[in-house]
C-alpha cells in the first residue's frame, strides 16, 4: 500500500524528540546519555527515533528484548546498544556479533556468552538489584554470584547499574537504593572488576536526583515528552500527535443511548460525533465516559462506551461540528492540548501505558516537528 488510507494516524514530532533530548542532558549535567528506546520506542517506532537521536549525538541506546537491539543495528544504529532484559533466549552468538552490550544478573546467562566468546573478552552490565525486587543480583546474593563469575573468565564487568523504584516518589527509599548501589560497587572492586561506567537514573531521576546520575542517565519517558512524575516540571515536548477525523454527526433524543451497554444515555438532545478509532487502536476502554478529545480546539468528552473501531463524542458545546474535522486523542488544537497524562487519569493508568499502547493499526508518520 503506496499511502496509509486511514484517516486515522500517530505523527511522531522528531523535532520535539531531538528537544527533549537537549533538556534531558542539561538535567544531566554532561552524563552520557543512554536512550531508552524499548516497546518500539514507547509506541514511537523505534528506528526514525533511534536515528534522529544518534543524529543528534546521543550516546547509547537501552532496549529490552536482543530482538530491538538486531533490528537497529539493522538499521545501522552503531552506538552503545544494552539489552536490558538480561535474558537471551538462543541469541547469545548474535548479539556478541551485532556488538549488543548484554545486562548480565544471571550466571546461566554469563555461561552462556562464554560459550561464544572464542578468546575474546565480552563486555557486559551487571544489573544489582538494589531494591526494585525485579531483576538484578540481590544485593545478599552479590558475593556467591562473584565468585562463581569467576567459572567464566571472559565476562568483563564493563559497567554496574540498578533500577530505582521511586525515584518519582519517595526520596528516602532512593538514598536507601543508591547505599546499596554503593555497597555493590564495593565489593565488585573486590573482586577485581573495573566497571568503566555506573547507572542508575531513569527520567525521574535525571530531573530530581542529582545524586544517581553516575556516568550514564538512562532516561526514557521524557525523551518522549513527559518527566516521569506529574510532580516533576521540565518544559519537555510531547512528541506524539494522534489524530483521526469525525466520521459521523448525529443528534441523539433525551432517553436514547449511545454504544455498547448503554452505559450513556442521552438527558437532553445532544450532538454526537463518531470517530472511526476505538481500543483496536489502543485507545484504552477505561477511559469510556471519562476522557476527552480535542475537536474545534475544544475539549470533547467521550461518551459511552469505547468500541473496537468507533468511539462517540459529545459535541453539542461545538454546533458547527462536522463530518472530516480533525479529531486529536494527544496534541495540540487550536491552542488547546491533550496530553498523555490526561488520558492517563481519565483511563486509571500512566503515561507509559497509554503511549506503548497505540496500536500497530494507526500508522506512525514522522515529521520534523
Ligand atoms: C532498566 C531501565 N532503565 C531506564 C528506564 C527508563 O525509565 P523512564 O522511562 O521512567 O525514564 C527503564 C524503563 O522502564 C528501565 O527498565
């Protein structure tokens, strides 16, 4: 297919992206700066973003799956790439190939690359779990795992990190995190180990703790517009624009409903308009009777219950409403904005959520932006 049909489309703001990153380095002081470009850049598409970002002089990029790493080295991405899930699958031999820098916390993960290694030293990240409880080498667990590294003499300890768990939240617990960090660096040494760089801060962190930036940032969310708290005010750019257009006005009578369930029934007569976007697309169904949209640069509720592929709106505050009009989900309209966050309070859930999950069914289209 030559041109997407649909009126419905995500354009991806790269020039909002490239901004963000200048405000997230100068939070960062002069860290390096690794991009967290996982989930397809957070529902962004992760290759016109890595692209733009290495343009821009980013220093490395964070994936969760090899596969992310393979496919922008495909694409000719040739900085820094840390696959941080830390779990390999058969892939061992291609990602060493590919120049992935693997998160190790696991000593079958460590046998593993040592078994591909032929002479040859391999870099990795040791991940500590410092309090996430996720993934990571507990803290308790640090000494047995390094002394059984020792099994495996071509895994070098390139770089050491954690993942704060509050850093948008709860100072203290980070202090708590970042002493633990400090222990395991400690006795990483000990063992003989030279880790050349030390992370830990994602995008709360870059903006509110100073004091976990280390060497590498590892900010995500804000490179996509948002700070990582709703606490935390950074003049960042959304950078998704999602529209569709008005397929649909009709006048509803006082008693009628409209949707699935009738969970909206109409008090008064009012004008609905129909957008042809629905939770195919990834507009989240909790958000029914609670969100908004943009139509006329006035905010819209949407009205009963989000559908698959159609979704309704009340427009009676907008009489001139009409077929074709541009409807935004995220953006901005006529000097009015919807972002992500707001969406994210009307459907009980987080930006992140909202942004990873705009379906593979609206088609991204860049622009600089
Ligand atoms: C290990 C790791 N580092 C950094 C990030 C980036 O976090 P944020 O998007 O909050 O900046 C993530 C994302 O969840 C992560 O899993």
């Amino acid at each position: 297919m030559e041109a997407a049909l649909r009126q419905t489309r995500a354009e991806v703001l790269l020039d909002a992206i490239a901004h963000n990153l200048r405000i997230v380095r100068a939070a960062a002081n002069g860290r390096k700066v690794l991009a967290v470009v996982k989930a397809d850049a957070y529902g962004h598409g992760i290759v016109p973003v890595a692209k733009r970002l290495q343009a821009e002089g980013v220093d490395g990029f964070g994936v969760a799956l090899a596969e992310e790493g393979l496919e922008l080295r495909e694409a000719g991405i040739d900085r820094t790439i840390l696959v941080l899930n830390g779990i390999n699958g058969g892939a061992h031999r291609d990602i060493i190939a590919a120049g992935l820098t693997p998160v190790l916390y696991d000593p079958s993960e460590a046998g593993a690359f040592e078994a591909v290694a032929v002479g040859r030293p391999i870099d990795v990240h040791l991940k500590v779990d410092t309090g996430m409880g996720r993934l990571g080498v507990p803290l308790a667990e640090l000494t047995d795992f390094l002394r059984d590294l020792r099994r495996f003499p071509s895994i070098r300890i390139a770089g050491l990190m954690t993942h704060l768990s509050t850093a948008d939240a709860d100072p203290v617990y980070v202090a708590e995190q970042l002493a633990g960090f400090k222990r395991a660096e400690g006795l990483v040494r000990r063992f003989g180990h030279e880790p050349s760089v030390l992370h830990a801060a994602n995008s709360a962190a870059v903006f509110r703790h100073p004091e976990t930036h280390f060497d590498w940032v590892r900010p995500g969310i804000s490179l996509y517009g948002y700070p990582g708290s709703d606490s935390i005010d950074a003049p960042l750019r959304p950078a998704m624009r999602w529209r569709t257009e008005v397929l649909r006005v009709r006048t509803l009578q006082p008693g009628e409903s409209a949707g699935y369930g009738r969970s909206f029934r109409a008090t008064r007569e009012m004008r609905l308009a129909t957008i042809p976007l629905g939770y195919g697309d990834g507009l989240l169904r909790s958000a029914s009777n609670r969100g908004h949209v943009l139509i006329r640069g006035v905010r819209c509720p949407i009205v009963g219950n989000i559908a698959m592929d159609l979704t309704t709106i009340d427009v009676s505050s907008v009489p001139e409403v009409a077929v074709g009009d541009e409807t935004l989900l995220l953006g901005e309209q006529g000097g009015a904005v919807l972002d992500a966050r707001d969406l994210a309070a009307a459907a009980g859930t987080i930006p992140y959520e909202v942004l990873t999950n705009v379906s593979r069914r609206v088609p991204r289209v860049y622009v600089n932006r």
